[in-house]
C-alpha cells in the first residue's frame, strides 16, 4: 500500500502539471494546429485596391448565412465547404453579415448583451476564412428587417421608452438608437477572436467593413440626415480601426440633386430614398464605393436585351464617378439575376455575369476605379431553404463555373498570379 501510493503521487503530480499547461496554453496550441496563413491588410491608393504593393482587382461573392450557420453544429460545415469552394474557383473576397440583433441566434440580444455562443460563431467564420485565403468584407447593420435590422434597433428604444419616435428612419438620429449601434461597432471592433487570438481590428483576414447594408432614409428625400449619419458613424469606425477600409454599403442611386438620376437611375423612385451615390462615397473616412445591380427588380417588364444595355449604361456611369468625381475605387458588392422572371433561362446568367465581368476586366486593364463585383449569392448542396430566386450552387452547372473562373484567372493575369493562392495558381495555369 505505501509503495503504491508511493508511485501515484508522482504520476498524479505529472498528470496535474499537464492539465495545468494545457488549461493555459490550450487556446495556443489549438490556434497554431494549423498553420495560420500570412495575410497583408488591403490598402487603397486612389481608385485601386492594393495588396503587397500591387494592384488587387475582386472576383467575389456573397453568403450572408455565415454566422448563422456556424453556431450550429451540424450545419457548420457549410462554411468551410463554401468558403474552400470560393478559394478553388479563384475567388478572394466573401461579403456577409456580421450582425444579428435579437431573434433566433441572435448575436447582439439586446443593445450591449452579445452571446458569445454567436460571437465564437463569427471567430469561427473569420478563422476558416483566413485558413481558406479568403477575405471578407463584413457589414455591420441592416436597413432591411431581416436579421434584426434598424428596425430592431428603433424597437429596442421605443421599448425602453427612451425613443424619440417609432420610426425606422430615427436610427439616423435618435441620440439613444446611435449609442447603441456605437457601442456595438466598438465591441465587435475590438472583440479578441478566441480561436485565432487577433482582435477583429488587427486581422487583414477582415477586407473591410460596410456600414450598413442598403441604407435609405425615405423620411429625408434631401439626403442629408443619411449624409449626416455616414459621417458620423464613418470617423467613429476609423478612431477605432484605421488599419482596414470602410464603405458605406449602397446601392448605387443619385439624390435628388444629382443630374445624373434622370438619365442613369432606374425610375424616379430611386432619387426620393434619401441617399446619393456621389456625395454619400464622398465623405472622407469612406474608403470606396460599393454599387448594387438588380435589373429584375428595377425593370420587372424589361426584355432581358434591354436589361443587359443598362446594366452596361449603370456600371460605367458609376466607374466614371469614381474615376473623376470621387478617387475612389467602385466596387460592385451584390449583382445577381432572378430565375424567377418569366423567361428565364439559365444561359441567361452566364451572359449577365459576362457582361459584368468583362466591364470589371476593362476597367482593370485600363486601372480605372471599376474595382470588382461581389455575385449574390453562392451556396452548397442542401441549402433550398435558405436560398431566393438569385441563389445557386455555382459547381451544379459548368458554364456558370467557367464563367467565374475564367473571371478569376483574367484579373489574377493583371495583378499578377504569384500574389494568388495556390488554387487560383493551379486553376490559372491549366487554362494558359
């Protein structure tokens, strides 16, 4: 009995001393399990994106369901599956939300209650995305209700009876509205990633942030309590976080004192929204200018020709602004086709996607400030009911394939293919 208690304290001793360094090292050791890749930040220097010194032109996409689905485990997986899918077509930016404000899985519960259940969820997408190559351009809030939006935000007040009105415009302007959203910048800014050990701030995974997606303030047609608001909310990131770009998150229309939005705009519908493309991507601390393209929601009755010529008139229009007007790089984040028009057929798609392609390449070829274009939205198999009418599984059916990689291959030929990954590398070679 001695002589064998005699033993087991030293091997309980040794046992404790190995839960002792993995209880303090542990994050450590499951950090550096692979290998974290190196990445730059992306910088600008005028109306070009750069990284490492060279221009860095976009082929991207979009999967606003990230977070989301990483804080289930059985639907985790998707992320990875989607963000390598992305890498091996030559892809390098993926723009998603990185909000959720009270609902089912909501990151932000109440203003300043976060779950960190949700928030290891967003650690986990930056992580894979980093190990993956890809970049992401992350927006903080949405003008829809979908996840919460401005409108929780104005619930949220109106509920604590601190509301200046039930308006959803008032997130502009409500002094108590605008703390919250400032104190949810700052705590997702700073947030220290527990897999990786980065602070958000300080990881050149982030591409950029988006202030908000597809703001409109339609109570102010002027534009100026939106203009207001961008400038405020745009020099709060940067005191911040002056290490990653910054965008506002428009759709790309002209105010009401823009000439250009009777010959460019849609309708005259889109000029009484509120905000301006021009002036709004003026603002100083904005980085670049983002464009939406929608002609099936813009045009319901236009013939897809039709559509295909103004998609053409909107981006060059909007690539000229940067050019002259503003400095800045334009970066086209959401474009997408719906396969719920009556004539729908899937070529279509790949000559909708061409066309924007080949307007982006033209644009890099020249170095003008048509920067990159963002498709909404990929997914991976399994995903109907996540998906709308622009959604697809982009391996399902070759063309389209062909058409997104041969984008990724001609940009990467500009900006020259040492700076890619070793998938875009492989993938270009092939097709030399």
């Amino acid at each position: 009995m001695v002589a064998g208690n005699g033993l087991l304290f030293p091997i309980f001793g040794f046992a404790s001393c190995v839960a002792f360094i993995y209880m303090s090292f542990g994050d450590f050791i499951l950090t550096n399990h692979r290998e974290q890749r190196e990445l730059s930040f992306v910088e600008r220097n005028g109306t070009q994106f750069m990284l490492d010194g060279r221009a860095f032109y976009i082929n991207g996409w979009n999967s606003y369901w990230l977070m989301d689905h990483s804080v289930d485990e059985d639907r985790k997986p998707r992320v990875s599956a989607v963000l390598e899918a992305g890498a091996k077509m030559g892809l390098t930016v993926c723009r998603t939300w990185a909000f959720n404000d009270g609902g089912y899985n909501a990151l932000q519960v109440s203003p300043g209650s976060f779950d960190e259940r949700v928030f290891r969820a967003l650690d986990h997408v930056i992580a894979e995305a980093r190990q993956h190559g890809i970049r992401l351009l992350l927006s903080l809030v949405n003008n829809l209700k979908a996840y919460g939006g401005k409108t929780q935000y104005v619930n949220w007040a109106w509920e604590e009876g601190i509301g200046l009105s039930s308006l959803n415009d008032s997130f502009f302007f409500d002094p108590s509205i605008k703390r919250y959203f400032k104190h949810y910048v700052k705590t997702l800014l700073t947030r220290k990633n527990t897999i990786t050990g980065i602070e958000y701030r300080n990881d050149p995974t982030i591409f950029a942030w988006e202030l908000m997606n597809e703001p409109r303030c339609i109570s102010d047609p002027s534009g100026d309590t939106l203009q207001d608001w961008i400038e405020e909310m745009s020099a709060f990131v940067k005191t911040i976080d002056k290490n990653h770009l910054l965008t506002v998150g428009l759709e790309g229309f002209y105010g009401l004192k823009n000439p250009k939005r009777l010959a460019v705009n849609p309708e005259l519908w889109a000029s009484s929204l509120g905000s301006d493309f021009v002036r709004n991507s003026k603002v100083p601390a904005i980085d670049f200018a983002s464009v939406h393209i929608y002609p099936d929601h813009w045009f319901p009755h236009l013939e897809f020709e039709d559509k295909l010529k103004y998609v053409s008139k909107w981006m060059l229009s909007h690539i000229e602004d940067g050019h002259y007007e503003l400095n800045k790089p334009v970066f086209f984040t959401e474009f997408g086709l719906s396969n719920l028009n009556k004539d729908f057929q899937p070529s279509q798609r790949d000559r909708f996607y061409k066309t924007i392609f080949d307007i982006i390449y033209k644009s890099a070829k020249r170095k003008r400030a048509g920067a990159g274009a963002l498709i909404w939205q990929l997914f991976v198999e399994g995903m109907d009911e996540f998906n709308d009418d622009f959604g697809f599984v982009p391996w399902e059916r070759e063309s389209t394939y062909r058409v997104l990689t041969d984008q990724s291959c001609r940009l990467a030929r500009i900006q020259g293919i040492t700076q890619q990954n070793n998938y875009l590398k492989e993938l270009c070679l092939q097709r030399q």
